[in-house]
C-alpha cells in the first residue's frame, strides 16, 4: 500500500490568452473547479495506476472539503487519515495559457495543521510505503520520513515547493528523492552545491543519501534517475497539451505505484513518464490522469529509458 501524507485542495482553473501583468486585468470566459493539492493529485494518480492507496491530510468542515473527500472515494483512494481542522480547505487558483503554461497561488488553510501523528506505527512497515511532499508543515513530512525510515518503510519525497535544504538525516534514510529541473537548481543554491548541470546535481544528492535515487523531471525533455550505481535518461510522451497542471504529481504517483508493484527503475520511469504525458490533454490537474489499463495501452508509444 502506499501512504501519501500531503495537501489536499480545490482547485480553481481559469485559461487565459496570456498571463496578467502587474496591475492589469484580463477577463476569462470560463474557468472550471476540480479537487486538487498535490497529496490528493499524487494519491489519485497512484490509486488509478492500480495500487491499494491511502491518503492522509486535513481539510476544513466545509463544502470544499467535502467535496475532496467525496472525490478521492470515488476513485477508491482510502481517506480515512483525513482529518478535519479548524481552518478553511486549501485552495489554489491557477491560470492556464494558450501553451498549456501554468502559474499557481494556494492558499494552505487546513494543510497547515496536518500532522505526522495521524499516520500509526502500525502501517510504516516494509510491506508499504510513504509518498509525501512539501506541501504541509515541512517538520511534520520530515518527522513522518524519519519514522518510516527507522521502520523499514520505504519512501518517496516529492521536493516541491523547495524553500529550503533538505535535512542531512532525512537524504540519508530516502529511497527517492523526485524534483523538477528548477527544483533542483534551487535545492543546488540550498546545499550550496559546486554542480551546475542537472545530471551533476542529481549525483551530489545521490552521494548525500546512503542508497538514494534522484529523479529529475524536465518536462518536455523527459527525466533523468541518477542512482549510486548507474543513470538514466526517459523521453517524454508526445501528445496536444492542454494543461500541465499536476503532470509532475502525476508522474510521481504512478512511478510510486510501479515500484510498489514491483517493477524495475527504467520501467518504472517509462511508466511514469507516460502517464505524465497523457494527464496534459485535459484541463485541471486529476482529469486527464490515466488509469492502469490506458497507460498499458500507450506504453508502445515511448521509447525505452536509456542508461547513461
């Protein structure tokens, strides 16, 4: 099973021609509202790639809330370590251009009270593992990995947003470490890192974990794993983009979801990636996400990861 500790909001989605600048007002003709956070998006992708989910977070007593609650259900992702806080939902407004471009506010209401203590002894076992993301209190993930860590529970961050450095015992217990192309630069500014290429700073992450797999994603480009014995590179899945919101959460969830299922680094990358490119044709970030049997039907579409 795996266990996502994350955010949980509502999305709100506007398309626009090009993004406001500074003082100015831009007019949408539509916008549409879907649950979002990238806890709930990377546990809906997970659950729809076939593997038994659970998602943990908080959310308000409100309509938003219900209505995350309700739709992670519907999808068969377990919500039972949701709990409810005082504060409002978590919600996020995002602007999407012509390109399939995003940019993003979130407001974190309810997220900012979620806590590792919702999450048992009991289930950070060997047989399962942790997903979580930088979404909520940052020393409440990091507790949660530390925990897991010292249970055998294997685990995954999702470095995202990266605001600061990532603690030295927290690299050290991670299974994997997945970021962005600008993630990983600003997690090079963190920990002051000597390397400038993607490649050369996924290594120096690499060397400061004990059996660390680095993953960068680089949109259109692909992504890079860089493990301590061996690298490689996967192309992206050529398709009409429409939205790029949450293709990273997507990639996440379904490459934690093959590693749970057994698969191999590349295969699992190859998944991941493909998964990631079929949740750009719709608008919102959990529509478009693929379930098992299409990502299986698109597999022949990708070329097979190459080791560097």
């Amino acid at each position: 099973m795996i266990i996502v500790f994350g955010a949980l909001n509502v999305d709100i989605v506007m398309p626009v021609k090009e993004f406001p600048k500074p003082g100015e007002t831009i007019v949408s003709e539509d916008y549409i509202s879907r649950s979002g956070g990238k806890g709930s998006n990377q546990a809906m992708a997970a659950g729809r790639a076939g593997v038994k989910t659970a998602m943990v977070g908080k959310v308000g007593d409100d309509a938003f809330g219900r209505r995350c609650l309700n739709n992670l259900k519907s999808q068969s992702v377990l919500g039972t370590g949701i709990a409810i806080s005082d504060r409002p939902t978590g919600c996020a407004t995002i602007w999407v251009d012509h390109a399939g471009e995003n940019m993003v506010v979130v407001s974190a209401g309810a997220n900012l009270d979620a806590s590792a203590e919702q999450i048992p002894d009991e289930i950070l076992t060997e047989k399962n593992m942790v997903l979580t993301q930088l979404e909520v209190p940052h020393d409440e993930t990091y507790t949660l990995l530390r925990r897991a860590g010292e249970k055998g529970c294997r685990t995954v961050l999702n470095a995202s947003p990266v605001t600061a450095a990532i603690p030295t015992d927290v690299l050290k217990i991670l299974d994997v470490l997945i970021v962005n192309d600008v993630e990983a630069k600003q997690l090079a500014h963190h920990h002051k890192l000597a390397a400038k290429t993607l490649e050369d700073i996924a290594r120096e992450l690499v060397d400061k974990g004990e059996n660390l797999t680095c993953i960068v994603t680089m949109g259109a480009k692909g992504a890079l794993a860089v493990t301590p014995e061996e690298e490689w590179v996967v192309p992206s899945l050529k398709v009409d983009v429409v939205d790029t919101t949450g293709a990273g959460d997507c990639f996440c969830g379904v490459f934690a979801a093959s590693l749970e299922n057994g698969d191999t680094l590349p295969d699992s990358l190859k998944r991941a990636s493909v998964a990631a490119g079929l949740s750009c044709r719709v608008l919102g970030a959990q529509a478009g996400m693929p379930f098992e049997d299409e990502i299986d039907a698109h597999m022949g579409d990708l070329s097979a990861p190459q080791q560097l």
